[in-house]
C-alpha cells in the first residue's frame, strides 16, 4: 500500500524559511518510473504544482516560484523535503505531497497517490 | 506558461448526466488527467488519458479529448459525486505539470 504523509509547521512568520517533510511509504523514492511531487492549495482556492523530484534526481520548479524553493530527498529515510524561503501570508495554504508517476507521451505524468495535506499559516 | 481553463461550477439533478470542460492549449499536445476532491481530503485521480479510469473509478466516469479540450463526463451522477473536479497537463512551454481552476459539481 502506497501512503504518503507531510510533516512540518503549523504556523510561520512572514519572511521565514518553511520545511516540510514528505515520508513515503510503499513505493521507492529509487524507482525510475516514480517521484515525489509537493503541491499546495490556498484555503477555498486551485492546487498549484510546486516542484518535484525523481529517481535521478531530476527536478522541477513553478516557474513563478523557482528562486524560492528546494526539493531534495533522503533515500534511507524514503523522504523528499521541500524547502520555501522568504515567506509571505499569501504562502497560506495546504501543502500536499503526491506521487507523480512518468507516463507514454502523450499521457502527461500524474498524481496517483496522495498525502493527507498539511496546513501551513504564514502570520507574524 | 500554459493555462488550463474550467469552469467555475455546474449543476446536475441526481442521476443525470454532467459533462465538464478543461480547455488549453498544451492538451493539443497532451492527455488531461483529473482528479476529484472532497472538503477537507486530499483529491483523488479519477480518469486519466482519454479514457482510463484508475481501479475503483465507478464505470459512470468518462473522459474525452477533441482539439485544446478535455472533458470528464459523469453519466448517472450520484450524490457522492459532489465535489471539487481539476484537471491537470503538462506545460508545453515550461515542461512541468499543470492544474486548471477547478469546477464545483453540485448534485441537486
């Protein structure tokens, strides 16, 4: 069974450096085929991909937020960590983690598991 | 960058059929995915390509794709089936994956 599960703050302070957590399970972060994406959704708003992460450790930014974040993972621990610097309130969201499976053009990767979300407050 | 765009929300009285769109142009190049989310969960991938359901995906899900547009389809639409719906590409242009607004189903 393939679960995900993010970890980190609750509440951060504007202009502050977040890290969250995605601890996989079921699945290996060594699998060409499969990688670990963050993607977040501001309350009553649209999910927004952020970044994600592969086997080869190929990675991929938002290009709108890209000189902001870090994606990296530790494989004895089966965890991707993203890293978003310079917080501001309107970084207020859920943020999930989700596994992005590569597919046959013209079949787009997508996201067949997904993590519980966690909640991030950004607020002096 | 790319866009994909939804409708905001559409309606559907129990046991009829709702049909909603996802339109941009990376979808001349690429399958869309969608994904259904409840409140307070996280969504879930209900079809895929042009017409593949994930196991479990009940049998009144569709998906179809002509030219710039997707569509997800639910033939016989349960009370269940209200939710969020987003569909998802990739970016032609930035290479990366991409979400639409998202369309509100509301089973009446």
């Amino acid at each position: 069974q393939v679960t995900l599960k993010e970890s980190g703050p609750v509440l951060v302070k504007p202009t502050e450096t977040l890290t969250l957590t995605c601890t996989v399970s079921g699945f290996s972060l060594s699998n060409a085929r499969m990688g670990v994406s963050w993607i977040r959704q501001p309350p009553g708003k649209a999910l927004e991909w952020l970044a994600h992460i592969f086997s080869n450790a190929e990675k991929s930014y938002s290009t709108s937020l890209k000189s902001r974040l870090t994606i990296s993972k530790d494989l004895s621990k089966s965890q991707v960590v993203l890293t978003i610097t310079n917080l501001d309130p309107l970084d207020t969201a859920t943020y999930f983690c989700a596994r992005i499976v590569r597919a046959t053009y013209p079949f787009p990767a997508n996201f067949d598991s997904w993590g519980q979300g966690t909640l991030v407050a950004v607020s002096s | 960058s790319s866009e994909l765009t939804q409708d905001p929300a559409v309606s559907v009285a129990l046991g009829q059929t709702v049909r909603m769109t996802c339109q941009g142009d990376s979808l001349r190049s690429y399958y869309a995915s969608w994904y259904q989310q409840k409140p307070g969960q996280a969504p879930v991938l209900v079809m895929y390509g042009k017409d593949n359901r994930p196991s479990g995906i009940p049998a009144r899900f569709s998906g179809s794709i002509s030219g710039n547009t997707a569509s997800l389809t639910i033939t016989g639409a349960q009370a269940e089936d209200e939710a969020d719906y987003y569909c998802n590409s990739w970016d032609t242009s930035d290479k990366h994956p991409l979400f639409g607004g998202g369309t509100k189903v509301t089973v009446l």
